[in-house]
C-alpha cells in the first residue's frame, strides 16, 4: 500500500468522526427543544454554539498548526473534542441549555484544529488537480457518518417530554462513549505519513493572504455554502416536525444520504470528465432549482433533504481552487475557509428568525442567496489572481 493510499484511510476514518459528531446537531436540536422547552429559534443556537467556535478559533489554531504541524495538530484536536464530549455528562444531569451550548463550543473547537489540519492535509497528498476526488472520498465518508448519526441518536435516546429525566440521562453513555473513541483515535493519528507541499505559483511567497483575491471570495462562497448545507440538514428535522411528519428525528439523514449520491457523482466526473469549477457551477445551479421547487411547490420536507445533492460537490471545489497558487500561505488560507464555517452559525439563526416572520418554507429562500454566491464563485471569482479582475 502506498504512502498515498494509507494516509487516504487513516484521514478517512477522521472525516467519519466529523460527520458523526457534526450532524448528531439535526438530532440534537429537535432532543433540547422539548427537554429545556425551547423555541424553534432558541433550539437553532444548537448551530450557533458549535459553528462559531470555527470562527473564533480558527486563526489562534492556524498559529497553533505552524508550530504543531498537521499531524500533532489533529492529535491536539480529538484531545479537545474528547473534553467536549465529556462536558455533556454535566449538562445532561444538570439540564441546563447554556452547559449543552458551552459543550457544543468545546466540541467544535477540537474539530476547528482537526479540519484546519486535515482539508489541506488531503489536497496535498497527492497531485492538487485531483483534490476534489480526494476529498469528495473523504466527503461520501463524513456523510455517510451524517447517514448512521441520527438512526443511532434516535435508538438510544428517547425524546419524551413526559419524562425528562429519563430524556437526559440518555445522553450520558453516548457521549461519555464517543469521548473514548475519541481519544483512542489519537495514536492511529501518530500514523500518518508526513507531507511536503511545493511551493508554486506567481505569488506562493507574497507576505499576506490579501494578495490572493481567489481564496479570500472562497472564503466568502464557503460562508454561504455552510449556511445553506447546514440549514438543509439541521432545520429539516424541525421542518418535518412541523408539518407532523413521523421519525422526523432522523430526516437529517435523508439530506445526508442525498449528499453521498452527490459525492458520487463528484468522484466519476471529476477531473477526469469536468473540471473543479464547472462542476461547481452545475451543482450551485442545481441548488437554485432546488431551492425555488421548495418555496414554490406543496410544502414537502423531502425536497428540503434533496439539497444534499447540490452540496455535495462545493466543499471539495472550493477548497482545492482556493488553495490553488498560494504556496506558503497554505495554512492562513486553511485558517481563513475554516472561519468561513461561522456562515453555518450566522445563517441558520437568520433562517430561524425569518421563519417567525414569514413561515418555514418561504424562509428556504435564503437559498437562492447562497447558490448565487456559490455560482459566481464557479464562474468568475476563482480566476481572479488580482483584485482588479474580480469584476
């Protein structure tokens, strides 16, 4: 097996780990709406909580990765989700929401060093023109963890209102569980072949990410993307709730399993068929479809969980064309898509706040936002080596 294929795997099972922790949220946030009686808005902090740590700690980590590197780094990282995962068993007995949110940070805080460390882990790992095939591997992997993370959450714990007690007590051995797992996986880490990266392009030694108009509007298309790829799978559960669909604790796991199909496609035409960006742009026009046959048509979760298709591809493209060309800023670019992820914090609240106002289907139309940010990025956006050919 060569070097390749064996950090391919060790990787692999790491975005296994953030997809089962990630969209555990879909499940998470219909369970503290009934035990700590929240409103649908007030339960979408669930997403705040554990989105903004990305934002927050993102560029302290990107220091922290110069120092550490990418393999210690991802090894700081399942230590600090381990102590996140641990800080559920006081929030469970405890019942308080502000515990669970403060968890949640903690949690995310130790995924904002792993996918720090990781994302351009994969893209350098072998020839960067098949980095969106790399990591749309990686991306079937993470959401088929999305796929199992609200079956098992809806076998092992039981949302009753009637009984909240016994509601809590339910979160204890999962998360003390996956605390474990957690902290076991940093010696298979210790594994991981080391990598260089050449340094390559006009400007891969300018001083200052600014220098590179490319990554910084992929940073601003990945802000939007998150948002909608969030909304898609952690509000369909509340939507499906609301128009009194059963088991819709796990329709997050519909939306994922639209993602795999979409990755798949993503690792037959890419690059061999389509380049990063055109596959790009065929995904963001398929999320505008999408998103006007939800807010148009009869009210419907199922079409809220066919978004998944459209989202799978943009993650994988972005990055590989945002760290296209930098050379040595590789790590402050990785730190700048990783504050991006706050668009998965800041755009579901707004989702929430809009669905008061004007009703959860209408509010979907945020969508149509996002994708056209996500489109002009596959256009135009990803040429631009000066600021001047932005526009």
């Amino acid at each position: 097996m060569s070097r390749s294929s064996y950090g391919i795997i060790i990787v692999g099972v790491l975005f296994f780990i953030f997809g089962f922790v990630t969209w555990l949220n879909g499940s998470l946030i219909p369970y503290l709406k009934e035990l700590c009686d929240l409103s649908d808005f007030e339960a979408l902090f669930v997403t705040f909580s554990f989105y903004i740590a990305y934002s927050v700690m993102a560029l302290p980590m990107s220091y922290l990765l110069d120092r550490l590197g990418y393999k210690r780094g991802m090894a700081l990282g399942l230590v600090v989700m381990s102590v996140g995962s641990l800080l559920f068993i006081p929030s469970a007995l405890s019942g308080e929401y502000l515990l669970f949110l403060l968890a949640l940070f903690v949690l995310a805080t130790g995924l904002t060093i792993l996918q720090s460390a990781s994302n351009p882990y994969i893209v350098y790992l072998g020839d960067i023109a098949s980095a969106t095939r790399r990591i749309s591997i990686m991306g079937i992997i993470n959401k088929l963890a999305g796929v199992l993370a609200p079956m098992l959450f809806a076998l092992l714990v039981t949302i009753d209102s009637d009984d909240k007690t016994a509601m809590a007590s339910d979160l204890i051995a999962p998360y003390a569980g996956m605390a474990v797992v957690l902290a076991s996986l940093v010696l298979l880490v210790r594994l991981l072949p080391a990598i260089e990266h050449e340094v390559s392009g006009v400007n891969a030694r300018s001083k200052s990410v600014l220098d590179h108009p490319h990554a910084i509007l992929g940073a601003v298309a990945l802000f939007f993307y998150v948002g909608i790829e969030v909304i898609a799978g952690d509000t369909i559960g509340l939507y499906a709730q609301s128009l009194g669909e059963e088991n819709f604790s796990v329709f997050t796991s519909y939306t994922m399993l639209a993602m795999v199909v979409g990755y798949l496609f993503g690792i037959v035409l890419t690059p061999r068929y389509i380049d990063a960006s055109r596959a790009l742009a065929l995904f963001s026009l398929l999320g505008v479809v999408l998103t006007f046959a939800i807010i148009t048509l009869s009210p419907n979760a199922y079409l809220v969980a066919l978004l998944g298709l459209s989202n799978a591809i943009v993650w994988p493209a972005i990055w590989q064309l945002s760290l296209g060309g930098v050379g040595d800023l590789a790590k402050r670019v990785s730190a700048l898509l990783i504050i991006a992820i706050a668009g998965g914090a800041i755009l579901p609240l707004l989702y929430g706040k809009l669905s008061q106002v004007v009703g959860m289907q209408s509010s979907y139309s945020l969508g149509l936002i996002c994708y056209t940010i996500i489109l002009l990025y596959a256009i135009k956006w990803h040429k631009a080596r000066s600021w001047s050919e932005v526009w």
